[in-house]
C-alpha cells in the first residue's frame, strides 16, 4: 500500500523528474472488465457503462439533497444507493478475474516509459487494474487516483471527493486528498510529464483540472510536455489547458490504420 505521506515530505527535497499521467489507453480489454461487470439484477452493465455509472452518480447525488423528499423518493434512493454498492463491488470483482486470467494486460507496442522515464519517477492513473504497479514496481512510485482494485473501495466515473450519499471515514476522505495532493505537487516539480493513453475528454474532467492547476503553480518553466495518442484530439484539449502548443506530440500506431481508425472513434 503507497504512503502517500512519506512521499509527500520526499517531494519537498527530491522532486520526481518525469510523471507519467497514464489512462486506459494502454490497456487492452480493460473496457471489457467493466463492460462485463454486472448490475445488482445480474443484467450486464453494457457497452455505455460510464454513462450508465454517471447516471446513477447524478441521480444520487441530487435525490441526496432533495430537502423535501416523499416516501417514494426515499425509497428510490435508498435501492439505488444499495445498487451503487453491489455494482462498486462487483467492479472490483470483474477487474479482479480480469487480471487474473490475463483476460486484460497492458497493450504496448512501443513501452515508453523506458524511453522517457528519469531517475526519478511517478506514475499517475485513474486505471483501477494494477498491471502498472505489477510492471514498473522497481521503477515508479504509483497514485491511484481512484482507488484500485486491492482497496476496499474505489471512486466511479464523474464521482468527486467528497458525495453526500457516500458515508466516508476519516480514512477515505484522507485517501483521496492525499492523491490528489501527490499528483498536483509533483506535477509543479517535474521536469518532463508524459501523457499516455488518456483522451481528455469530460469523464477525465478531474485530470484535466489537476494538470491545469499544477501548470499554473509551476515552480520551474522548462517543463517538457509529451502527449502519447493515436488520437490528435487530445492534443488540441491539453494545448487549451496549458495555453501553448509547445507539446510532443506522438502516435503510437503512425503506420496502422486499422488501428487509427479504431481510436479514432474513441478520443
């Protein structure tokens, strides 16, 4: 388990020189593992899983602070809030038989972390698979954003740190102030950030506000932005973040277009 505040006192004297911002670009089948997980009916949660989750996100949180609420409303909240529980569950469970067959893996063609990693690095996901930490242990400290599916709880899409509906101890509503914390500081530091495989788009809104946040605090002026998309669209969303175009730009896939063409759909 990371201890977020030993390397939040580290960072104060030995900042990380790259801190690679990874999605699940990289992950082969990992839309699957959540695709396949199942609501509380045993129904599959579906091709349109995020939005289907985001729903239920936005339903709760608003029936949540319904300061009138009916017998009927109350009711429904309390099943969808039984429902959010057992599909958080079987999510892990899903990631979890997942990973173990190998039914998911990382999907690298071209590994650059090796080609851009420095002394000292940190690895940046919302990913709740582990297949990073399993890869790159002896090389990278880790922040899951979200959780993973080693802790009893993960955070789901559009979910922020602090829900009305969800009952966090101490120890939850630290965990997530001390990623983001990790994250935000660590981006001010760095010397080189490498986006890989992540769109930029309104489910990763919360990466987007911590990449611009820590752009702004920056300590140091000669960082080296590098996005990795086979996909350009990212590319025009991170150069409105930072206000520049000064990024690397590069696809992984230059001569696939089959493979173009399939990501394309997707950013």
């Amino acid at each position: 388990m990371t201890n977020y505040d030993e390397i939040i006192r580290d960072l104060s004297q030995h900042p990380y020189e790259t801190v690679f911002i990874i999605g699940t670009g990289i992950v082969k089948n990992g839309w699957l593992a959540l695709e396949q997980a199942t609501l509380p009916s045993g129904i599959k949660i579906g091709q349109h899983a995020i939005d289907e989750i985001s729903y239920k996100v936005f339903l709760l949180r608003f029936l949540s602070q319904n300061r009138k609420p009916n017998s009927h409303s109350i009711q429904f909240y309390r099943s969808l809030r039984r429902e959010m529980r057992k599909i958080r569950k079987n999510i892990i469970s899903s990631f979890s038989n997942y990973q173990r067959t190998n039914s998911i893996y990382l999907d690298i063609k071209k590994d650059y972390f090796q080609k851009y990693k420095g002394n000292k690095n940190l690895i940046v996901t919302t990913n709740w698979d582990t297949l990073l930490s399993t890869r790159y242990s002896t090389q990278a400290n880790f922040v899951y954003l979200h959780g993973n599916i080693n802790n009893s709880f993960i955070y789901l899409p559009t979910e922020t740190s602090v829900e009305p509906y969800i009952p966090h101890s101490l120890s939850s509503s630290s965990f997530i102030l001390q990623t983001h914390g990790v994250a935000i500081q660590a981006l001010e530091q760095a010397r080189r950030i490498v986006l890989w495989g992540i769109s930029l788009e309104h489910y990763d809104a919360e990466i987007c506000c911590i990449i611009g946040d820590a752009h702004k605090q920056r300590s140091r002026k000669d960082c080296e932005y590098i996005l990795i998309n086979p996909c350009k669209k990212p590319l025009s969303r991170l150069e409105r973040i930072l206000d520049t175009k000064e990024i690397t730009f590069i696809n992984p896939f230059p001569l696939h277009k089959k493979l173009r063409h399939k990501f394309r759909k997707c950013c």
